[in-house]
C-alpha cells in the first residue's frame, strides 16, 4: 500500500536547507514548485499542452546555462586580473595606495594559523592583531588615496579575491596604476 505523498511537500522536505538572506533571484527548486502547484491547479477540461511545459523547461535549462556561463565569465576575469598584476612583478609601477589593514591581517593570519584572518578564533585574531606588520599597516591608513611609485615586489590577492600589487611596501590598488615601466 503506497502513502500518497504530496509532491510540493516533498520537494520542500527534501530540500530543506537552513535560511538564506532574501534575494529576489528564483532558483531550482523554487521553478520546480511553480511548475508543480501550475500543474496541481490546472483546469482538467483545459489542461497546459505539453509544448507549454517543454517550452518553460527550455527557458528553465536556459536560465541555467546563463547562470553557469556567467559564473565562468567570473571566474574568467579573475584569472585575467591576477595575470595583469603577476605581469608586473619586477616592473617599477605608479598607483595609488589603498587601507593595507585586511590584507596584511589576512597574510599574518595564514602565515600563523592557516586560515584566513575571518576564519579565526577571537583569541586568534587578537594575536594577528598585534603583529608588528598589521599595525604598521594600521598606522599607514592615513596615506590611503596617495600616489606611490616604486618597484613591484610581489601580488597578493585579498579576501574579496582581487589582486593588489606590494610596492615600496605599500600596497597598491591594481586599478590604479597609471605608469608601467
């Protein structure tokens, strides 16, 4: 004897994931509980023709390959920024300095812990905190925005994953150099 088991309650169960902040991006799962309530609430003398349906799973596999493809093109130009700021390793450059603070806090953090600085334990990141290298770069906040020249001595990429180039020190906002020599 088979339960009968109601399908939009059944996907939701077995999707059940902790909550996420509120988007008003439509995902799998969610298509999937329109195209069943659609399906449950449809007029049985009148019932959707099956080119209506295939025609919503198209735009359904459309949106997804859109979303992969741009997730790709993310990736893409990742890749592209990290090779424009490794190209100038060695070169002398002219940019301006950015708030070295959560790069060097991130840098410290791995070098002592393995982790970066927001994966830390507070006791953790207390003792990152009065590092030598993250409180110059601390007292170094001041001359954010100013134009430094000098040779580039290595690329790091912060915690948002974008690429910053070490110069005389410094650390320089890749989208600002003006002068490669």
């Amino acid at each position: 004897m088979a339960l009968p088991i109601d399908p939009v309650v059944g996907l939701k169960n077995s999707t059940a994931q902790p909550p996420k902040a509120a988007t008003q991006e439509l995902g799998s799962v969610d298509f999937m509980k329109l195209i069943i309530a659609q399906m449950q609430n449809q007029n049985p003398l009148d019932p959707q023709k099956d080119s209506d349906f295939m025609a919503q799973m198209a735009q359904f596999e459309a949106l997804n390959q859109m979303k992969a493809m741009a997730q790709g093109m993310k990736v893409l130009q990742g890749v592209n920024e990290l090779s424009s700021a490794t190209s100038m390793l060695g070169k002398t450059v002219l940019g301006k300095q950015i708030d070295a603070t959560p790069i060097a806090r991130d840098s410290v953090g791995r070098e002592l812990f393995g982790a970066p600085y927001k994966q830390l334990s507070t006791e953790q990141k207390t003792q990152v905190n009065m590092d030598g290298r993250v409180q110059a770069a601390v007292k170094d906040v001041a001359n954010a925005g100013k134009e430094v020249a000098g040779k580039v001595d290595r690329v790091v990429v912060g915690a948002d994953g974008i690429p910053s180039l070490y110069v005389a020190g410094k650390v320089v906002d890749l989208f600002t150099v003006s002068a490669v020599e």
